[in-house]
C-alpha cells in the first residue's frame, strides 16, 4: 500500500485504488474494501483490537470516515460460542446504556467518529498484506469466473514453463497446465512457443483456480473439425463420438441433420484438404471418420472399418458384443497391438470380443452336439429329434418346458399329442432334477432360509453349501469377491481366488444385490436401503429430450477390448499385419 497516513489527500486513495484495479483487471470497488479492512486493522493495532473500529471510504470523494462502534446488548446476554465472551469495548448491557441514554434499547448502535492518524512501520505492513492479498483473492476469482464456462472450447496460449514435463501455458488472464498425459506423445514444446489446447476442468483450489489443458482429449479433436468443417460449426453436422490414441490414430463419428449432406465427405473435404488440416495440428494422427448409426450393431459394424463383419451378437446386460469376421479380416480387425478394436470399444461404449468365423462355427457345433445331448438324455428321446429341437432355438429343457405348446406342434412333423409328451417329459425330468438338487441341498446343510432370498435358485443354494455357506448369515458376510471370484496377494504373487458361485458368471451389481437381499433377510439392512434401479428411456427418447452431451460421450473412460481380441492381438502384433486406411 502506498500512503503512509490516512490524514493525506483524500483523492489518493481513490488514485491508488484505480491504479490496483487497472493494474490487476479486477473491480475497483474490491480494491476499496481491501483498503477499509486495512486502515480498520491499522486502527486496531493503534486503539486496541478488542474495540469495534469500521472505515468507510466514499467512493466519490475519498472521504474517509473512522468509526468506534459500541453496542447494546441484553442484561442477561449469553455468548453463542464457548470461546467468545462479553467484551465491554464494543458492548454495553442495557441497564448500563439506560443511565446514560434513557432511550437505549438492545441493538442500537453508539457511534464514536476517531481522528485521523499516521501509519507506522507495523501498521503499513499489515496493510499491505491486507490489500495484496484481498487483490490476489480477487485475481483468482476472476480467473476462475473467466475460465469455468469455457470448458471444452479451444484456447490460444504461449508456453510460459516446463516443469516436469508438465507445460504451463500463459492464456491472457490467467495460466493453464497441460499435464504430461494430456500431450501428444513426441511433442516437445520451448518457452515462448505458441500453442493451442482444449479446456477439459477447471478447478477452483486453495492455492488457485486451475486450468486443466489438453491436446489428446478426444474433444480437442472434434473441436479442430469445427474450426475446419462450417457444417460442423453450424450444426448441420453432429460429431457424436470420438476416441483417440493420441498421437497414433483417432476414429469419430459424425451425423448429417441434412440427407443432402454426406457427413464424411464433409469432415473429409476437397482432397482431404478439411481432415489434413486437422492431422497437421495432431503431428500426423490418423483420423478415421465414420458414419454414426442409431443401430447399435450398425454403428459398432461402422465403427470397426474397414474391417468386414460378418455378424454381430449384442450381450445388452453386460454391455458386450461379440462380432464375428471372416479370418482373413481377423488382423485387420484387431489393429496393431489391438488399436483398431480398442477404439472401436471406446467410439461405441461397448466391450468387443472378436472371433473369427471358423471360431464361431467351432462353438456353434460344440453347443449344438451339447445340446442335442442333453436333450435326448432329458427326454428320452433319439438324435433326430433332439436335432430338430436344437435346430429351432430351444436351447435348454426349460426353454421346452414352459412354452406355449403350439410354438412346438408347429414344427415340421410334430403335432400337438407329440408337443403335449414332450413338455410332460421335460417337466418330469426338471422336477426329478429339482428333487436330487433340493435332497442334496439339505444333505449339505443349507437352511431353507437361504432358498427364499430373492435371487437364490436351488442350483445357486447347492453351490452355496458346496462352498461352506449354509444360513442366511453366511450369505450376508460375503464379499463379492467371494462370491463371484478374484484375485490376491500370495507370498508376492497375484493368484486367483475362485468364488463360491463363480460358475454362474453373475455380474459385479448381480452379486451385489445377492448379498445385500441376504442382508435384509438377515435383518442387518432395511429393504428402504438397497439401491433403487433408475428408470431407462428408449434410445429415440433421450435425444428427443435433448439428454444427449457430446462432451460426455468424449469425456467417456476407456472401454477395453475383449479378453479374446487381445490375446488374438498378441498373436498377430508380430505379422506385419494390415493397418486401417486413412480416413
């Protein structure tokens, strides 16, 4: 703080606070509070900091008013808090007003004006702390004001410092980092360099807001296109996914609103000349840009070119696709070192397990001769029936058992006497297999307890005594890694740990669930507490609603690919294999 007496011209202050406020970009009103808390604590230091002194400072004139406030406060006053007390500088009971001021009642205000006084050494170095660290509050404020509604644009900057490996870019009214992660692998950058990078968070930290920057966010790419592309700026085309392997390959996702409008050859351009523009600013990255599709097994077929599908097999439940492709394609598929699958998993939200289709006819023929088996051992029945069964979907005795008859005396040479016998059949042996399950359940000491939670069958109660689980209790002081398998620490290795219902695959909420259900029935819960399933709109009815966020979709974690994709992956990284053409 510059003055060293508040008894000198009025107007300095004011210069001084303009001055500040120009200095720092930020309100010149704050500068002038910042000044009133520093004289008011120069003036405590001076009076006694127990007493109630304010400044005011006009903000016309530079008037300064320096005030002593004493108020009145009930006779029977209790403090709100343990560590505050009646402090008889700023305060004064009611009866003791009265003697004084007839009129005194609780809450008013006795108001001492103070006369000027000069600034010591102590008293000009507290104000300046005060005043410098109002105005960097202030700074800071402004900063993240400036910055937290500009998340997911793209902004200009110089490289002020590498720390690291973490750059530090200069943006005009504030700094962002761009941390190493966030680079494109290879990309060195010196101080002064000019650079563009993508707003991804703002964080407002104690020490400051920060700016987090990027250059390998998907959205920094789709951002770059709606630079280059005015169909994209302008919303005729929609980027509805990206996903990238920064500085390697990158695949998007685009959508035309208008059908005379190919959104590909849009994002493309005249000989490439859109998309080139945006693989110069990546270093070189290869962007394949492809057709977005409402399908699922469409998109997921777009998204894995130029690789051919043969079929595609969705598993809704777990979020998995299996798809099938001819073997020669079974490289292209993959990628280098799974690349192309990786992204495709990432672009589409969906796990991809790649087989080929010597692969899935191998399958088909084993569940198929499984199946015929099971079948004629079930229902006491010759191949050639059982065949045909499996040949028309049924793929287990329950599927047989529990249809409607007709779906069976409409296959070729059945009728419904032939139908009629053969749901008999199927029931008998599932209530022989029932009996021999619930005989041995009892045998392993499994209470009947276990069989009416929700979610237990007589295969999973079986399972459950087979494993030491046998009261409701049991159940309930699983974890799901016991139930459901995993892997921990033995003598300094990772081992696998099987769990007692591992082979029902069931899924990490599934188990969960199971074991909360027990919980309840244990009376350890209350059934209010488990968790509620969030009702779901059809896919047309999020975007009617305007529920779809592109930043979102960009901002996705990485999906893996399947476990069969990768280890195909490592087989072929070695080949030399195909790598997809550039967009």
């Amino acid at each position: 703080m510059a003055a060293t007496g508040i008894s000198a011209n009025r107007l300095e202050l004011l210069q001084i606070a303009d001055a500040v406020a120009r200095e720092k970009m930020i309100d010149r009103e704050i500068v002038i509070e910042a000044i009133e808390e520093a004289i008011q604590k120069g003036a405590k230091s001076r009076y006694g900091a127990h007493h109630d002194i304010r400044a005011k400072i006009d903000h016309k004139t530079g008037e300064l008013a320096l005030t002593r406030h004493v108020t009145v406060v009930a006779d029977d006053w209790q403090p709100e808090d343990e560590l505050e007390e009646f402090n008889d500088s700023a305060m004064v009971r009611l009866k003791d007003a009265q003697k004084r001021d007839p009129e005194a009642e609780v809450g008013k205000e006795y108001v001492e004006e103070l006369p000027p006084f000069e600034f010591g050494r102590v008293q000009t170095q507290m104000a300046r702390q005060v005043v410098t660290g109002k105005v960097r509050e202030a700074e800071r404020a402004n900063q993240y004001e400036e910055f937290k509604d500009r998340v997911g644009e793209i902004v200009n900057g110089t490289v002020k410092r590498v720390e690291y490996g973490n750059t530090i870019v200069d943006l005009g009214r504030g700094e962002g980092v761009m941390r190493r992660d966030q680079s494109i692998p290879r990309e060195v950058f010196n101080i002064g360099d000019r650079i563009r990078t993508y707003i991804y968070d703002v964080r407002p930290e104690a020490k400051g807001p920060q700016v987090m920057l990027s250059r390998a966010h998907p959205g920094f790419m789709a951002k770059l296109f709606a630079q280059e592309v005015p169909e994209v700026y302008d919303g005729v085309i929609e980027i509805r996914a990206a996903a990238r392997d920064s500085g390697s390959r990158a695949k998007m996702a685009v959508l035309s609103n208008d059908s005379s409008i190919d959104p590909v050859g849009a994002c493309v351009g005249m000989r490439g000349s859109r998309v080139q523009a945006v693989v110069a600013e990546l270093q070189g990255e290869k962007i394949d840009i492809i057709q977005w599709n409402n399908d699922e097994p469409t998109f997921i077929v777009n998204a894995l070119a130029p690789a051919e599908v043969s079929k595609v097999v969705l598993d809704e439940e777990a979020g998995r696709v299996e798809v099938v492709v001819p073997d020669e394609q079974l490289s292209l598929a993959i990628g280098r070192r799974g690349q192309n699958v990786r992204l495709a998993s990432q672009l589409t939200g969906w796990q991809i397990d790649i087989i080929t289709e010597a692969q899935d006819s191998e399958r088909r023929q084993k569940e198929f001769t499984e199946r015929t088996a099971l079948f004629q051992e079930a229902l006491d029945v010759d191949e050639v029936i059982a065949q045909l069964l499996v040949t028309e979907g049924f793929a287990t005795v329950e599927d047989l058992a529990y249809v409607e008859g007709y779906e069976i005396s409409d296959i070729e040479g059945f009728d419904e006497e032939t139908a009629e016998e053969l749901q008999a059949r199927a029931r008998d042996f599932l209530d022989r297999q029932a009996a021999e399950q619930d005989a041995k359940r009892k045998e392993l000491g499994v209470e009947d307890g276990v069989l009416e939670v929700p979610g237990v069958t007589l295969p999973i109660a079986v399972a459950l005594g087979e494993g030491g689980v046998k009261t409701v209790e049991d159940l309930a002081d699983l974890a799901t890694d016991e139930v459901r398998g995993g892997y921990e620490m033995q003598n300094g290795e990772r081992v696998k740990v099987a769990g007692v219902l591992e082979a029902f695959n069931l899924s990490q909420e599934d188990a969960e669930m199971l074991i909360l259900q027990a919980r309840v029935a244990a009376g350890w819960i209350d059934a209010s507490e488990l968790p509620q399933p969030e009702p779901e709109l059809e896919y047309e009815e999020e975007y009617a609603e305007g529920e779809y966020d592109p930043e979102a979709v960009f901002a996705a974690p990485d999906a893996e690919a399947g476990d069969e994709a990768q280890a195909d992956a490592d087989d072929v990284a070695d080949e030399g294999d195909l790598e997809p053409s550039d967009a």
